[in-house]
C-alpha cells in the first residue's frame, strides 16, 4: 500500500463536523485520502456542536481536481 504524503493540503470543503465527517467518507470511497482539520478549539470540548463552519476537509494538492468533483457531485 503507497504511503500517503501530505507535504501539501488543500482545502476541499467548509462545514461542520458531521458534514466535514460525511465529506471524508465520500472521498475516501472514491479513492481520495482525506483528513479533517478543526479551527476550532470548541471540537476539544463539544465535537458535535455547531462549530459555524469551521472544520476543514483537506486532500494532497495533487488530488485537489479530483476532490472537488466528488464533493460537487455528491454533496449538493
């Protein structure tokens, strides 16, 4: 299995946890490693409140194109 390198992320997709959660699982499905990035210090204490947007999905750079499309397609 080819080790992923994440030398440089992109953002994909904005939203809340739950959202940014969904997300992830739709590109890992297509094939795309994802992760989540929270910018929120309020994730530490209360994941699954309303974080207002703040919780990043982020793909390798190379992948970007690709994310995009699945998310487009996928997540109105």
């Amino acid at each position: 299995m080819k080790e992923a390198a994440y030398d440089s992320l992109v953002e994909v997709f904005r939203g809340n946890l739950w959202e940014a959660e969904v997300v992830k699982g739709l590109l890992q499905s297509a094939g795309v490693e994802a992760m989540i990035k929270d910018q929120s210090i309020g994730a530490v204490s209360s994941p699954y409140l309303d974080s207002g947007g703040n919780v990043l999905v982020m793909v390798n750079k190379e992948e970007e194109v690709y994310a995009k499309k699945v998310v487009a397609e996928k997540h109105p």
